[in-house]
C-alpha cells in the first residue's frame, strides 16, 4: 500500500504514524498538493492528501476515512478508535477539535503563503485565529492521564501539536498548555512518531 503525502500534513503524518503503530508497512509517495496538483488529482479528484493506495489499485481518500478503514481491517480489538461508547464519543471529540485546528491554523497559512499580498483579508486571518487559539485552549481543557491508551485521539493530537508549531509557532509555544506539552512528548518519543517527523514547514512550491 501506498501513503500519498508529505508529513508536514497533520493528516497525512496521522495516517503515517497510525500504520507505524498497527505495524501496517507502507511505501511512500511524495507528491505535492501544490507543485503536482494535475497528477494529484488522478488519485484524489479533489487535488488533496492524504491518500492511501491499497494493493489493488483502489484509492482512500481523506484521512478519517482511511483511519476508520485501517481499524477496520485490524479488528475491534486493536482498533485505534473503540468501535462503540463513551471513550468513543469522547475520542471523536479531541479528534474534531485538532482536526478543527488544522484546518483553520492551515487556512492562516494559504492566505500568508499562497493569496497574492493585495487580496490578503487581516480580519479573515484574524478569525482564523481566534478560532485556532479556542480551540488548542478547550484541547488543552481535556484530561490527558499519562497512563492512558494511547489511541487515535492522542495520535491525532499530536500531530496538530507539532504542525502549529510548525506552521504557526506564536500560537502554541512551550508552557502555554501544558497539557498539550504533554501529549507532544509522550507522543513524540515514541519510533513511531519519529519515524515521521515532518521536515521543516514547506512553503508550498507554487507559492
Ligand atoms: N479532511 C481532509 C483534509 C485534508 C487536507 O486539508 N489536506 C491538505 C494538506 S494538509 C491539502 O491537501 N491541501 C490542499 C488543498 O486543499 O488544496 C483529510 O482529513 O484528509
């Protein structure tokens, strides 16, 4: 199977990390959403990643579907969201707050890298990040007990960690939410997690 994206992608590195820790081997192909958007769209119609290849050609797309499709091929047992309950309602939980965050601290990024100067929206940008910075604080607010098992809400978690840090550092420095510091290095230790460590933030190759 094949994994389309680069690790500076929150959703693709939780995919990444996610196979790593099922012990799922992948190969790897690095196109760019930006400087391959014509070939992109060939595996993914909306010229987006993540994507995963499976062996027959078929083609995941969006990376809770392809989360949901991997439990589902490792059994309930091993799944890395439980399949039913609390501790399932309250993983999709953590897991739609991060992802959230994704996504508002990524549009920040597209109107700073890629909107041409003139057209930039301050109040947009703005927005964005009020929406971003309420949502670390109510991730912040949950409780991430050390001991806990360590699925995907904790996987996903992190990868939002170091992709803000990565892509907006002033909205998550160290010792703001401890929490989050927390989750970062109890996850960030682990082979599976440094196995796909994103390269610096890549200004995306259009731009
Ligand atoms: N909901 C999607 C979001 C994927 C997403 O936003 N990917 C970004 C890269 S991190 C992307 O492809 N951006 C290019 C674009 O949307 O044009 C998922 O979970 O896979």
């Amino acid at each position: 199977m094949i994994l389309v994206g680069q690790y500076d992608s929150p959703y693709t590195r939780r995919v990444a990390v996610s196979l790593h820790m099922l012990g799922i081997a992948f190969e790897r192909d690095m196109r760019s959403v930006f400087g391959d958007f014509d070939s992109m769209r060939s595996t993914n119609p909306l010229g987006r990643v993540p994507s995963l290849i499976l062996g027959d050609g078929t083609a995941l797309i969006d990376s809770s579907a392809i989360l949901d499709w991997l439990d589902e091929q490792v059994g309930a047992e091993r799944a890395l969201v439980l399949p039913v309950g609390l501790a399932r309602r309250q993983a999709l939980q953590r897991m739609a707050l991060a992802t959230g965050v994704n996504d508002k601290v990524m549009a920040i990024a597209y109107e700073q890298l890629i909107r041409p100067g003139p057209y930039r929206w301050p109040d947009w940008v703005a927005r964005c990040r009020t929406q971003a910075t309420s949502g670390l604080a109510a991730m912040n607010a949950q409780s991430w007990p050390a001991d806990a098992r360590l699925c995907q809400a904790w996987i996903t978690a992190a990868c939002t960690i170091r992709y803000v840090r990565l892509a907006m550092p002033d909205l998550l420095p160290e010792g703001r939410y401890p929490a989050l510091d927390a989750v970062s290095r109890r996850c960030e230790a682990l082979p599976a997690f440094q196995s796909c460590y994103p390269a610096d933030y890549a200004v995306p190759k259009s731009a």
